[in-house]
C-alpha cells in the first residue's frame, strides 16, 4: 500500500494519518478510487476493494452496520457461496430481460384527437360546399369555382380520413404494448420478489457458515471504553443498535478485503497494532 499526502509518500501495511489534515470520509474515498481521487493532495495507491468493503471499509463510532449482509459478504470474500446462488443468477438475468419502462398513450390519444377534430371540420366544409355548389347549379349561376373549391376540400377530408384511421391504429397498438408491459410489470415484480428473498436466505446460511469465526473474532477485537458486549446472536441482527464497532472489527478480522480499511475509533493504540489485530492493511485516521 502506498499513500501519497501532501507531496510526501508513505508505504507499508499500516499508516497512520492522525496527524494529517484528512477526514475518514476522504480517504476511503481515495481508497475506493484506487490511488485516483479527485483531491490531488490524497492517493492511496492499493489492490481493489472487494464488496465487502463497502460494509466495514470505514469503521468509525458513528457506523451504521447490518449484519447479516455484512456477514454473508464477508463469506463471499472467503470464496463461500450459497445455494441459493445458481437460481439468483437465473432471476437476475430474467429481471434484466424485461422491460418495465413507463408508457404514456398521450400523444397517441392526442393525434386521434387532432385528427377526428380537423376531419369533422372538414366534414362539415364539404357538406356546406355540396350545398353550395347545388344552389348554383340549380339557379343556373357559375359554379365553377364552388366546385374547385368543393374537391379540394374532398381531397383534404379524404387525406384526413385516412390520418384518423392511422392514428386510430396507433393508439389501438399502443394500448396493446401498454397492457403487454402491464403484464410483465406484474411478472417483473413476482420474480423480484422471487429473488429478494433468495437473497435474504442466502445471507443466512452466509452468516452460519461463518459464525463461529465471526464470535472467535468478537472476542479478539478491542472492545469500547466500557466494555460493552451486547451480542445475542448477531447473525439474526438486522441494524445494530449497540457496539457496531466492535461487530465491524470482528467482520474486518475473518474478511479477506484486499484494499486497506479505513479506522476513525479509539480501540487500538497503532495503525501497527491494528493491522496485526485484524490481519489486513490499515489506515488509522
């Protein structure tokens, strides 16, 4: 691991930054940016994160940490899987297939609109030209121009006539792809659901896989200033409410992460210290 603050390099697997103007926040985010942040006084040049980081990657007082996925990622980095796993995949896919987009009808109902309007119009211009041309004709007057006037409203209706069946059509299709996508949204959301809780069972067996590691590693990692252990079974936890801390570290410890974490806690004295606790690169903060 290689860290570059400042203009000044430093190398190792444990680096302290606690004397250096940087916040937890910003040097994970050079962590997870592999070495390319957007600050250019802050790199961390390092292998590439695994999932898991996203879950104990920063481990600080204020952490809000679920256990269960953190749990079941953590096996996922040690190469576990689940049973479940085949069959996510095939849904997942599947999911990816199908098109659930929104489709509105109004521009088709607009030009059906539009269309049936400008053609009753015209309709009611060619009746009154018909008659028009009649009365000329029967008063013996010259109903030449009646008449150019009278095709030529006859063609415009027809042309009309033709756009409103068009336009019928079209909404006729689109209500057809409305009520297909209506379909597939209901299916999308039964194979959603299908997959969620794949996925929550995933996790479990996960979590059990790798328990008695994870409760070897509650008992390895430091604990806060007033000893605070209360972890029933913390495979069945959903969002910690006490000690997340303590549960991060003991995620971090039995997780193969690759990339550094990133500690902002006042459990361990050194960077050094951390890392050997731990057993992975640390970037004490």
């Amino acid at each position: 691991m290689k860290v570059r603050i400042n203009g000044e390099t430093q190398t190792g697997r444990a680096i302290d930054l606690r004397g250096w103007s940087v916040t937890p926040t910003e040097v994970v985010a050079a962590v997870r940016e592999d070495g390319e942040s957007d600050d250019e006084s802050l790199a961390v040049d390092c292998p590439e994160p695994r999932p898991i980081h996203k879950h104990v990657g920063l481990i600080e007082p204020e952490l809000s940490l679920t256990v269960r996925p953190a749990m079941a990622s953590a096996a996922r980095s040690n190469g576990l899987s689940a049973p479940q796993d085949e069959e996510i995949a095939i849904l997942t896919k599947k999911l990816n297939s199908f098109d659930v987009r929104d489709v509105s009808l109004r521009s088709e109902r607009r030009r059906v609109a539009d269309a049936s309007g400008s053609e009753t119009e015209l309709r009611e211009q060619v009746a009154a030209l018909r008659g028009r041309v009649q009365t000329l004709r029967e008063t013996d007057m010259n109903a030449e121009s009646a008449e150019s006037r009278l095709r030529e409203a006859t063609q415009k209706l027809s042309e009309m006539e033709t756009e409103r069946i068009a336009a019928e059509q079209a909404l006729e299709q689109a209500q057809k792809r409305l009520h297909s996508i209506r379909d597939e949204r209901v299916e999308h959301l039964r194979l959603r659901d299908r997959k969620e809780n794949l996925e929550r069972t995933a996790r479990k067996y996960l979590g059990q896989q790798i328990r008695e590691e994870f409760v070897a590693g509650v008992s390895a990692v430091p604990k806060d200033e007033n000893g605070n252990e209360q972890l029933s079974d913390p495979t069945l936890l959903g969002p910690l409410e006490s000690d997340s801390v303590t549960v991060a570290l003991a995620i971090a410890r039995i997780a193969n992460l690759r990339a550094p974490i990133v500690l902002s806690c006042d459990r361990f004295e050194t960077a050094n210290s951390a890392s050997d606790c731990l057993d992975t690169p640390v970037l004490q903060v």
